[in-house]
C-alpha cells in the first residue's frame, strides 16, 4: 500500500507481485547461484538467457556492482551499460515471453527470470531453481487501474471487485504461481504454494529488493544505451 507511484492508492489497486531474480538448471549449472556475477560467466556462453526488459536488465547491472537500480548517477549508468555490452555475446538472446519454456527445454542452462513463472517451470521439471542474488533485486507489484478514457466504469469496478475477492485471488495465484497482495486470499492459497519461498520469499529477502521508480529525463539516456546495446 501507498507506493510511490501512487501515493495513497488514489489510481490503482495492488493485485499481484513478484521478484526478479535468477533461475536455472541445477543439473547445468553447478557453481553456486547466489550474485548476478554468473549472468556473466563465460562457462555459460550460449546458455544463459536476460529478459527483454530495458530497466530490468540494467536493474541487474547495477546491483551487482552495490547501486540503486533506480540509480541516475552517470558514472554509475555507464558502468552498467558497458557490463551489459560486455555480456550480450555471452547470451542466447533476450527474451521476456517464454523464458521458462526455454529453461524446461534446456535450451538454456541459465536465466534472468519472475519468479512465478519459474515457481510454475519448476512443477514441469524439479531440477530447476530459483534465487534472488545477494545483492538484491527488484520487486514488482501488479496493480489494477482504469483508464480515464474508460466508457465502461461500472463495468470496470465489477471486475476488479471480483478479482479482489479472497477466494478468487487465491484461484489465481494457485493457478499463476504469482503471489497475492491481498491478505484475507492466503487462508484459501494451496499450502505448498504459500509455503513455497521462491513464491512467497521471507522478509529478509524482500528486505534486499527494490521498487522500479520513475527516473524522470534519465530515462532518455538508458533507453539510448539499450537502443546502442541491443543493436551491437
């Protein structure tokens, strides 16, 4: 609640949310998983995978390297852009559609990844694991919202009542692997999804991670970078 893109919750509702961090293939993959240095590592050339996500692939960058994801520092952005250039030709690709498919493939060994849909990979293949790096990561929340534009309000409200109804909430988090904002939905969650950490991390690894913020006239610059990055 009160998050700082809505102060208060005047224009949205929070729905869902999730963790970014990184999944893998414990039979590949065999050094330990714990930094975001190994998106890097040159043992997995071919077989690592980032999302397709501008602010999430320099939000890795630079937590890495002890920054704010939100970081505006100049210095601190350049130092990120030139990590990710150094890594694309380590990469499969970039890819924020089916990702864990891949992953359950074996297509790749390793990738930046939600966590729920490699909650749900996971069911599909019990070699694969999730972490959230020790230098953290970001923390995502889906919200429901109406356009102002909308010609059907009420219609809108009804459904987003609907969606915020515990035991409906709870459906979609058993069947999403996305965990539920909303508090009364947990008495009717699956146990061994409300148990499970990679869906519900505990505090101490929600502690490491941060919010995605508006970063203001920054954003010309990161959207630069990417454009220079993903055309190399």
């Amino acid at each position: 609640m009160n998050p700082p893109y809505d102060p208060g919750n005047v224009y949205s509702v929070p729905f869902l949310w999730t963790t970014t961090g990184i999944g893998y293939d414990k039979t590949r993959v065999t050094d330990v998983v714990d930094s975001w240095a190994i998106l890097w590592d040159p043992k997995y050339s071919g077989r690592t995978l980032m999302l397709d996500d501008m602010r999430e692939c320099f939000a890795v960058a630079l937590k890495w390297k002890g920054h704010s994801l939100n970081s505006t520092d100049p210095a601190e952005l350049l130092e990120a852009k030139q990590l990710l250039a150094k890594q694309k030709p380590l990469l499969k690709g970039y890819n924020s559609t089916n990702f864990d498919d891949m992953l359950v493939a074996g297509d790749v060994w390793i990738t930046h990844a939600w966590s729920g849909q490699i909650a749900l990979a996971a069911e599909q293949n019990h070699n694969l694991a999730y972490v959230v790096p020790k230098e953290g990561g970001p923390l995502a929340v889906e919200n429901l919202a109406i356009p102002v534009s909308a010609r059907h309000r009420e219609e809108a409200h009804v459904l987003i009542n609907w969606m915020l109804d515990a035991k409906v909430g709870a459906e979609i988090t058993n069947l999403s692997h996305y965990p539920n904002t909303n508090e009364a939905a947990k008495k009717y969650i699956k146990p061994e999804i409300l148990h499970n950490p990679v869906i519900y991390p505990d505090d101490k690894t929600i502690a490491r991670c941060e919010l995605i913020r508006e970063i203001g006239p920054v954003y010309k610059v990161l959207d630069r970078y990417w454009t220079e990055i993903k055309s190399q």
